[in-house]
C-alpha cells in the first residue's frame, strides 16, 4: 500500500485488535516502511503489539493515546513529530459498537445521551482532532494518505433497515468531517488524500455479537480485509479524496 515509497512512515491509531493490529503487522511485511507507530489505549490490551515491537525493534514505535482526550492525542503527535519529518500514510482504525451497557439501539426507546455522546467521541471526533493534528506531517510534497474506517451502515443514502441510532449517526459524522477535511486539505495538504473506507463484515471483536446474520463468505478474517483496503489504499489517486471507499474499491454513497 505504499510501493514506490522509500524510507515510508505510517500511522495506525487503534492498533491492539482487529483491523488496526492486521494493519501493522501488513506494514512491518514491507521492506520500505522504515517505521510504524502505532496506538493503543491500555496496556493490559495491547500484550500482541508489545510483542512485535520488541520482534521489530525501532520501526514499531508503541504511543499511548485516548483519542477522547484531545490533550493526549496532540502529545502523541508531537512524540511522532521527534521520529519523523512526514506520514505518508495514516489510518484511524478506532471505533465502538458496544461495550459496558452500550449496544446498537433497535428503536428510539432505547436512545441514552451518554451513550450517544461517547459514540461520537470514539467514532467521529477523534478522528477529526487527529487530522487536525496531523497536519504539520501531511503539509509536504510526498503523496501522503489520511483513512479512516468507516462503515456502509453510516450511509444516510443507504439506510433501508434503519436502528442501530448512534452507531450509524456517529459514522455518519466521520464521513462530513473527512469530506469537509479533504476540502481544506486540499489547501493545506494538497499531495495529502482523504477517504472513508468501508472494510467490510469482518471478523473481530465489534463484529462477534452479530455474526450469526452474516451470510455465507461475507464474514471476512482480519488479514483479507487489511489485503483489500491495502489494495484500495494502493490505488487512490489525487481526485478520490474526499470519497466513501467499500472494499472491493466501489464509491459508496454519502
């Protein structure tokens, strides 16, 4: 996913599980990726990432960070600013669909705020305060990628079943923010791309209370779902930024 690049930085923010986790160990496979950092947000969770960093020494740097605390993430970026000039590629891999007494509400009666509130924290402002952040390592002349995972569920144009309130809306906010960032990045951070992408039903652990439903060949294993974003990722082009990538590279609607 970045061929063609020398001495390559990247940055996965959510690397303890799942997609983010099957990210790192993807970049780490590549000989020009001269480092990765990565983030977790509690030791005691990221036991399988402290283990490939001591596997790869110096081109996995582990940085801690609760992306709902914006204090912490501009601390981060600032550890990433001593390492490295630039990122040429960045992906917000964090997101909530249950946990504790949240889960995916069937109907307006089981609407809470807090929960609402805390959705939106995980699965859309974080990642906007991180591409603020970010932008002194994207303002260069490199090609440089800025991602986020999204979801096909947070299409407003898609929703025919609807439910499942915060989760959607909250997805729904992370595609405005990358669209509205990719404008202003564009004056920014012209060599920089912006996108949404939609991984897919993929095997982890925000997916495990809902996979009886998924039908046959549809629930993807961690490692093919980073294969075919990477392939995404490896074939954006200056024009696609702004957009809501599925999987298979099809556009999504908004």
């Amino acid at each position: 996913m970045l061929s063609g690049i020398d001495r390559a930085s990247a940055l996965i923010v959510g690397a303890t599980q799942g997609i983010g986790l099957g990210f790192v160990k993807a970049l780490l496979q590549q000989k020009n990726v001269e480092r990765v950092f990565a983030t977790y947000r509690h030791s005691a969770t990221a036991e399988e990432l402290f283990t490939l960093q001591k596997q790869y020494g110096d081109r996995l740097q582990c940085i801690q960070v609760d992306i709902t605390q914006e204090s912490q993430i501009a601390e981060g970026v600032k550890q990433i600013q001593e390492l490295t000039k630039q990122l040429h590629l960045a992906i917000y891999c964090v997101g909530v669909l249950h946990e504790g007494n949240l889960s995916p509400e069937k109907s307006l009666r089981q609407i809470n705020a807090d929960n609402l509130i805390y959705s939106f924290q995980v699965n859309s402002i974080g990642a906007v305060l991180l591409a603020k952040h970010l932008m002194p390592l994207f303002n260069k002349s490199q090609r440089s990628i800025f991602a986020s995972i999204s979801a096909k569920v947070g299409s407003i144009g898609d929703n025919r079943l609807g439910g499942w309130y915060g989760y959607r809306a909250s997805k729904s906010a992370l595609n405005m923010f990358l669209k509205t960032t990719a404008i202003e990045y564009s004056r920014r951070c012209p060599k920089t791309i912006v996108v949404a992408l939609h991984p897919g039903t993929t095997d982890t652990r925000l997916s495990q209370p809902f996979q009886k439903n998924v039908p046959p060949g549809k629930l993807f294993p961690v490692a093919h779902t980073v294969d075919l974003l990477s392939k995404v990722i490896a074939s954006l082009e200056q024009k696609d930024s702004g957009e809501f990538f599925s999987w298979d590279g099809s556009r999504l609607p908004w």
